[in-house]
C-alpha cells in the first residue's frame, strides 16, 4: 500500500511558475510604435496653433466682460476717535486681540450689473501647509462632539486656560478670518447676505450641527483662542447660520491651494429695488472692523467686488494660457517647417514621405 502511495507521488508533476501561453501573458500583443515625421507632426502643430488662438481669445473675452474691483485695506487709516494718524494694522500690532476701525471712499466707474459678489483677499498665507492641512476633527465637524478631540488638532485641542476641548478645533477653525467688511453709499448701508455663499455640498455633507440644542450641546467645551465669540454667536441674527452650520466657517475651513487666495464673503441683497440690477457706477464707502493681524507674516488684506460672466469670476488665466499654447506651436511649427525645407536631402521633400517602412539607404 505504501509503495503505491509512492509511485503516485513521484508520477505528479512539479508545478511551474511559468506564466500561462496567453498573447498578454508572453508579452505578444499587437502594438503601435508611432514615426515621428514631417507629414505628421508639422499638421499637428499649426492644428493645434490655429484651434487653440481663437479659443483663447473667446475665453479672453467672456473673462474681461465681468467687472472686478480691488481694494487693499491693510494699512488704512483708523478712523477711531484717539487713534486718528496711524494705522489698524499699527495699532493691532501694540494691541493684540482688539478692533480698529477704518472707512475707505472708493468710485465704482462702470456699472457692476447682474450678481454682486464681495471677496476678501489675502497674500503670503500658507494655509496649503501640511500640518495646518490636517489640524482639523472632521468627526466634530459634522456634529459628533467628544471630550477628546481628535490629535491631528494640537496643539489647538484644548484651552491652556481652563483645559476644556475646544469645539472646532485645530488650527484652520482657530485662525478664522474675522474682519468684518460693510458698504455703504451716502451713509446708507448696503445689505449684504451671508448665506448662499458655501458650497451645497459642504453644506450637506460635510458640516452639521450636533441634535439638540447647539447652546446646550457645547456645554464643556471653549471657543477657540483666536476667536472673540463662541461657535453658538457666529451669526446672531439668523440662528440657522451658527455651530458647525456657519457658512463663514464652512468657506474659510475649504483650505487655498496657493499663498495667495481670495474666498467668497458676501453677496449683494438684490431684492432691495435701489441694487435689483447691481451695483450702479457712484461714490460708495468699504467700512472695516480691522482685528485680523497680516503684516506680521508680510501679507496682505484686500476686498474685492466683483461681478460673473458665463465662466465664472473674472479671471484671465485660462484665456492666456490657449492663446500662449497656441502661440508657440505655431511658432514651432513654422520652425521646424523652414528647417525641414532648407535641411531636406532633395527638392522634392523626400523626408515628408518617410513612413515605417522606408528603407535605410
């Protein structure tokens, strides 16, 4: 019986690593190796050239039809009783965490019709750095409170103070900007929303509030340091724009992928008859409630007015960028074309008829 046993054994055969005789297995596959001549690259490039120009200059246009203004504020002038001469930006540097306040006259000098949107813009702020990334608690984000937050928020976890958690945490919720930015024409105020202006989806899936009441659900935990009012007294007049739910906080916490960045702050109440089709060309007045500190790390504060086209907010980049792409590939193939002409090996352009299967002489 053992013997049997056996010579089944020694009868099987070793198994083999070898890959299967398939086409993909053994590498037998059809495969195209494309040959670069004069025939195909030269069309290529004044295709590419001639498409791209006209694109560019249409994208070009619609950027240009939308109007913009800018406006640096960050060393305006206090118009504080006492602090008249000196600047907001001085003056919070001697006195950290306080107000100054500061108007600024400026001339709209064209109509700004259709939808109004107001930015504000900052300079040399890194907020694409890693750590800042990441210095957040998504869980508490959207509504889920625990006494521990998460360690990606340290060292903005807890309140040295008092050792209370800090709700949101992290160092994104704690340097929330907090300028408060108004317009006025003839001592008017201009009524500005602060809803409508985050993202839905952020909105929907990203933030919420915890059930309950926000107030009593925040119970045990401290605002964040940098902030002078709690995440319950974000938005006094509409509760439904507080907590985790406020949208100045939901478009602040949408991290810039560059130093430099504006992000959406207001838009214009157009149900008033006065602004229903924009803002008209006039003297109007930017009134600033200065308290966020730039000039410490260089940077820079601006408000920015701007108005939509069919592609969006004014910006001339993508235009440029066709017309400059198309620029140079017509040039390149205006170059290579006089260079073929010229370097060619006969007057009949015998190197524009090189195909796969010419032979080498």
């Amino acid at each position: 019986m053992s013997m049997r046993q056996g010579e089944g054994e020694a009868n099987v055969a070793p198994k083999s690593k070898r890959p299967s005789d398939s086409a993909f297995k053994q590498q037998r596959l059809p495969a195209w190796q494309p040959v670069l001549t004069a025939r195909t690259v030269l069309p290529t490039f004044f295709v590419i050239g001639v498409l791209f120009i006209p694109i560019g200059v249409v994208l070009l246009h619609l950027s240009n039809t939308a109007n913009e203004l800018v406006i640096d504020y960050t060393r305006c002038k206090s118009s504080d009783p006492g602090n008249a001469g000196i600047t907001c930006a001085d003056y919070l540097q001697a006195n950290t965490g306080k107000q100054c306040n500061c108007n600024i006259n400026f001339n709209l000098t064209s109509d700004f019709r259709g939808d109004v949107y107001m930015y504000y813009g900052l300079t040399n702020y890194y907020q694409n750095h890693r750590r800042y990334v990441k210095s957040r608690d998504d869980m508490q984000l959207l509504g889920q409170l625990s006494q521990t937050p998460s360690t990606d928020c340290a060292p903005f976890a807890y309140n040295p103070e008092n050792q209370l958690p800090i709700a949101p945490c992290g160092a994104i919720a704690n340097s929330l900007f907090n300028d408060t930015l108004k317009l006025t024409q003839g001592g008017v105020n201009i009524n500005l929303l602060n809803t409508g202006i985050a993202w839905p989806s952020d909105k929907r899936v990203k933030f919420h509030n915890p059930e309950g009441s926000l107030s009593q659900a925040l119970k045990g935990f401290s605002k964040p340091i940098f902030w002078q009012q709690g995440l319950d007294e974000l938005d006094p007049q509409n509760p439904e724009n507080n907590g985790f739910q406020n949208e100045d906080l939901i478009v602040w916490m949408r991290t810039a992928a560059l130093p430099s960045f504006r992000k959406l702050y207001r838009r214009l109440d157009q149900t008033n008859n006065n602004y229903a089709k924009g803002l008209m060309a006039g003297e109007y007045t930017l009134n600033v409630e200065y308290r966020y500190p730039v000039v410490s790390f260089d940077g820079t504060k601006r408000m920015i007015l701007s108005t939509t086209s069919v592609l969006g907010g004014k910006n001339p980049f993508l235009g440029i960028a066709y017309i400059v792409v198309g620029a140079i590939c017509i040039t390149l193939g205006l170059g290579l074309l006089l260079i073929h002409m010229r370097c060619s090996r006969s007057s009949n352009m015998e190197m524009i008829n090189v195909n796969p299967h010419t032979q080498y002489s």
